[in-house]
C-alpha cells in the first residue's frame, strides 16, 4: 500500500495541507496568463465564477 492510500485508510487524513506537509513538499510560484487552472469551486458563487470564465474562454 502506497503512502497516500495509507493515511487515507489506516489515519483518516483527509486535509492534503496536512498530508503534504507530512511528506514534505517543494513550493513553486506559478503565474498564468489566463486564469487559473487550478480554481477551486467550493461554493454556489464559484460555480458561477467558474462559469463565467468558461463563457469567456470560448
């Protein structure tokens, strides 16, 4: 069994902050151009945001 799958089954873990933090991690600066790959839609006015952005990229 891998790390990840590990701690997610035999811990629970669940936040990836923490996760990574743990495993250690290197940080890197990203800048885009256009928007964000990585945008977290997590509430209603994200998904709307989201689509947006996605009405403009076409």
């Amino acid at each position: 069994m891998d790390r990840l799958e590990d701690d997610l089954i035999k811990k629970g873990e669940r936040k990836v902050e923490l996760w990574v933090n743990n495993i250690g991690i290197k940080t890197i600066n990203m800048e885009f151009k256009n928007n964000d790959p990585f945008f977290n839609i997590n509430t209603k006015e994200d998904l709307e945001k989201a689509k947006e952005l996605m009405k403009n990229n076409d």
